[in-house]
C-alpha cells in the first residue's frame, strides 16, 4: 500500500476523498481509528461542529469545536466543502485540509451525515460513498444506549434520524455490515484500494493513452 501511494504521487495522481456515512451507534468512529492505525496511505478529516465535546473528547482530535457565530463566520468565509445541520448542530468538513492531503496522494476519509455525503458527491464526482450498516435494528439501538454519552431523548432523536437516512443508503457506492471491527475494516480498505481501479478515478491515464493512441 505504502508503495501504492508512491506511485500515486510520482504519477501526480490524487488520493480518493472517501465518505463514510452510517448511523449514529454503526460504530463508524472505531472503524476509522482502526483503519488509520492498521493501514498505511490515510488521512482523517476532523471537523468542525457546534455542538458540544462529550467527555473525553479533545479539540482538534475529535472535532473543532466552535460556537453557532463562529461556525456561520466559517460558512460566510467559504472554509467548508460542505456542511450541514444534524440535530440541533451545525457540521462541517474544513476545506483546507482536505485539498493538500488528496494533492499529497493520500486517500481523505470524511466521516459524515448523509446531507453532507449527497454535498461531496455533486462537487466531487469521483469521491467514493461508503455506509456502514449495523447486522441488525436491535443491534443499533443496543449500541447507542450502551454507549452511556447521550440522554434518551437525543437517543431517540438519533432512532429517529436513522429511519430518515435510511432511505437515502442508495445513493451510495457500497456498504459495508459491521458485526466485526477488524472484519469491517479489512473490508473497507479493500473497497477504497478496488476503487482506485474504477475508470471514473483512472480518467487522466484513460485520457492519455486515448491520446497516445491517434497519435500511433
Ligand atoms: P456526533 O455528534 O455523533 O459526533 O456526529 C453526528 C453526525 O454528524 C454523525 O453522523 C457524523 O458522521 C456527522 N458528522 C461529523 N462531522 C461532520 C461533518 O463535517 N459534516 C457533516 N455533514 N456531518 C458530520
């Protein structure tokens, strides 16, 4: 893999901008912390939100964290590639960051809501759309009540919105169950390395040797 991106680098070729989505309790976090520490060639994006830290959450590692004011101030100063509003808060993915990791060849992971995945997906064609499914309905409200960080009124906001973002599961490229971290995560790399093969992200080399073809 590692050489994969050196490759990818001395090509000039970008990383892939990589969307997971799932359901609040689909266990998306560990699945990303997992793949960063176990596979090499990835960047995460952290990013900003209104609401606010949940014990044991550090700024800068698990989000930015910013008022409502500052948040807008970010929106007006056209610092997002996208955002959006999940339950009462504003979400949003910082520009910068993104655009020089993918330059630098490696694969962005964006760990976003749904709105927010359809936003990526019009601006950037060839991003790569990932929803991480629970094995089973039980099995994710199990999850989100165990978790112990949220009132069961925010919990079932969260039920709530599953059902809604159910409907959108679609309109993304694959899914992916997650019965089992290390399973779900071997699976995942292997669909973003699979990707990079798929001729909507190989259209500068297609180009190419078009090209090179007339001219013979
Ligand atoms: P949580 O409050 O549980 O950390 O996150 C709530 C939801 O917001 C999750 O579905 C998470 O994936 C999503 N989210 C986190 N960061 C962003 C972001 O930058 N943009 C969007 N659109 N959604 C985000």
């Amino acid at each position: 893999m590692a050489q994969n991106r050196k490759e990818r680098v001395s090509k000039g070729m970008k990383g892939i901008l990589t969307v997971v989505s799932g359901f609040a309790g689909a266990g998306k976090g560990t699945i990303m912390n997992t793949l960063i520490r176990d596979y090499p060639g990835y960047a995460l994006s952290v990013s900003a939100t209104s609401r606010r830290p949940r014990e044991g959450e550090k700024e800068g590692v698990n989000y930015f964290f910013k008022t409502r004011e500052e948040f807008e101030e970010m929106i007006k100063n056209d610092e997002f590639l996208e955002h959006a509003e999940y339950v009462g808060n504003y979400y949003g993915t910082p520009r910068a960051f993104v655009e020089k990791k993918l330059n630098e060849g490696l694969n962005v992971l964006l760990e976003i809501e749904i709105q927010g995945a359809m936003q990526i997906k019009k601006a950037f064609p060839d991003s790569l759309l990932v929803f991480i499914m629970p094995p089973s309905a039980a099995i994710l409200k199990e999850r989100l009540t165990n978790r112990g960080t949220e009132s069961p009124e925010v919990i079932d906001k969260r039920m709530h919105r599953a059902v809604a973002e159910s409907e959108g599961i679609e309109n993304y490229d694959f899914i992916v169950i997650n019965d089992e971290v290390d399973k779900c995560t071997e699976t995942l790399h292997n669909i973003i390395l699979s990707a990079a093969y798929q001729p909507v992200r190989q259209k500068e080399f297609i180009e190419q040797v078009r090209h090179d073809l007339k001219e013979m």
